[in-house]
C-alpha cells in the first residue's frame, strides 16, 4: 500500500480519497477549507494544516483542483505542495487542464526530480462515489505502471500517450459531453413541444443507438428540473473553451463544439454557472421562450 498526499478535496476529490482509503492506502489531505477535511479524517485520512506538509514522506502526490493555473499556484509557489516531496516521487495532477500546462507541469517536475502523470476524470461525482471513474493518463508507461494500483482504487485508467495526452483525452471527452448534453436536451424539448411524454420518450430510447449515460442520468435530471451539481456548468464551459483553444492552436474547424461552447457561454452569462451542465436545457428554453 502506498502513502498518498492529495491536494484538492471537493466534490469529486473527497470520494476519491474516500477510496483511496478503502483500498487499504496511507491518505494525507489538505484543502484550503479545512472543514471540508473532517469527514475524511473520520475514514482515516490524516488532515495538514499547512499546504507544504501534505508531500511530506508520500510517494505519490495527487492535485485535484479547479483548473491549471490553480494547480501551479498549489503546487510550485514558494512552500507549495511539492516543496517537501522527495525526489523520485510522482506529481500526479487528475484536474482537467490545457495540455500545455500539463507538458510545462511534467518539465517542471522531471527537473525538480519528480515524475510526472496527467490524469484527467470523467465520470462526475457518482463516478467517484462509486470508483468507477474513467482516469485518461498522460506519461511514461513504467511511471504509468507504478501508479495503476493507486488509479484502479478509483476508477479505470487508461495510458492514453505521453504526457499531455491524458488531458488531450479529457478535451475530446467533454466535447463529446457537452454536445449529447446539448442535443438530449433538444431531444426532449422537441418531445414535449411536439406532445409526446418527455419521461416515456426517454423510456422508449432506452436500449437503443440513442442510449448513452448522459441520456439515462442527464436527462433524467434535466425532466425533474434537479439542477444540483454534479459537473457545474461553468467547469464544462472551461473545459470547452480549452477545446477551442486547443482545436485553433491545430488549426481545426469544429463547428459543433464551437455551438455548444457558445450555448454553455450564454448560459452561464445568464448566472447559472453554478448548476449542473444538465441545466444546460433553461438556456434552450429561454431561446425559444419558454418557461423555465
């Protein structure tokens, strides 16, 4: 069993390390909010209250933040997370980044003397819950394979490429996330306008090439109009920003997602950034003026 230090214990990084004990590991925690650490310290986790005692003695140190420049902040500012880490260790940062930021992270790393693991998520807070989170890893595959008990604890990894490529994986996952989202909820506003049981239409499509997750939890939210956030709108908005940075930077032309990115700019512009991307259905209903 390894000793784990993990940065970032929200939504999704609470159950994660929830897990991590389960499967037997050493866990240390910090969060800015130390409050948010006592349930965990319940299931055995060992609470820091200084950001640069969560590396001390670990062997791998896990970040699970907002976003990329939080991570660097958290990470290598002066007596940040690492400044205790000792050489050898593995940074293993599962927060969805730009790609750049996660290659600049791993040459940061290797010449600190520390390897280095993007590992993005998907799967949301249930996916967590319940260790069965998609994990997409970027990095070196003998690296990759001293990390895949602590991964497996969580979810399914995958080595997708080398470093950078775990993000580039997560980018074309909520690409694909944030279209279905957008078209079950064009799907079941066209069914109820058109006087069909949204609830029985979603029935019917179940089993069939229409299926997916996201019909089956996304939709299920958006017909009950339960909006508490498992993905909030405004990470999926700053995961498909990233996308389309990404895309132009190739010099890639991705109509669809560049539609999508504009719904979730808008619908978050309208001051529902907070809630789930499934309410990502309100912003279809104020375009075509409906009650939401």
């Amino acid at each position: 069993m390894a000793n784990i230090g993990f940065v970032g214990t929200g939504i999704m990084g609470s159950p994660m390390v929830a897990n991590l004990l389960k499967a037997g590991h050493q866990v240390q925690v910090w969060n800015r909010t130390p409050a948010k650490l006592s349930d965990l310290v319940k299931l055995g986790a060992t609470a820091c209250q200084e950001l640069n005692q969560v590396a001390v003695d670990v062997e791998f140190l896990i970040c699970m933040l907002s976003d990329g420049q939080t991570c660097n902040e958290v990470l290598f500012q002066d007596q940040g997370a690492v400044a205790k880490l000792k050489q050898g260790a593995t940074v293993i940062v599962m927060s969805s980044i730009p790609v750049e930021t996660a290659k600049a992270q791993n040459e940061k790393c290797q010449s600190l003397g520390f390897k280095y693991l993007d590992a993005p998520v998907s799967g949301g807070e249930k996916g967590a819950i319940h260790a069965n989170l998609a994990i997409m890893v970027g990095g070196e595959e003998a690296v990759f394979e001293q990390a895949k008990s602590i991964f497996s604890a969580m979810g399914r990894p995958v080595l997708v490429g080398g470093a950078g490529c775990g993000e580039l994986a997560k980018l074309v996952n909520q690409m694909i996330v944030a279209s279905t989202i957008a078209t079950v909820g064009e799907g079941l506003l066209l069914a109820q306008q058109g006087g069909a049981d949204p609830h029985k239409v979603k029935q019917a499509l179940t089993g069939g090439f229409a299926d997916s997750p996201i019909l089956q939890q996304h939709g299920e939210r958006m017909l009950n109009q339960n909006f508490k956030p498992g993905g909030a709108a405004s990470t999926q908005l700053k995961d498909t920003n990233t996308a389309m940075a990404y895309a132009h930077k190739l010099d890639l032309k991705l109509p669809v997602a560049q539609l999508v990115d504009q719904l979730f700019t808008n619908m978050v512009n309208q001051g529902d950034g907070a809630l789930d991307h499934s309410g990502l259905i309100l912003e279809l209903k104020r375009i075509n003026h409906l009650e939401t």
